[in-house]
C-alpha cells in the first residue's frame, strides 16, 4: 500500500510525496506540520485521509 503525504502551498502548486510505510509518512507530516504553517496531512489509496489514529473519509 502506498501513502501520499500532501503538502499545501499559498504561493505554488499542491505537492505529493508518496511513501511504501505509514510510519515513514507520518514521521515527514510530522516535520513538515512542524516547520511549516499550512497543515499537511496523509492519504491511503483509498483517498482516506490519517487523522489521529483513524482512517476518515
């Protein structure tokens, strides 16, 4: 299973890096929660969004 962590941007377009492991993904939403002001978040292939420890549509 591939996850795609979504990076907002105000000034450039959407940017998507996909990882093979959630614990990879989360670690990068972490830093990138973080270190930037727009909130980035986790998708499944099933385009369920990782919110809290739960899958939500």
């Amino acid at each position: 299973m591939l996850f795609a962590l979504i990076m907002p941007a105000t000034d450039s377009p959407v940017k998507v890096h996909q990882f093979k492991k959630l614990d990879a993904a989360l670690t990068a939403c972490d830093f990138y929660n973080y270190k930037a002001g727009s909130r980035h978040y986790i998708l499944n292939e099933e385009g369920k969004e990782y919110y809290e420890d739960f899958w939500i549509d």
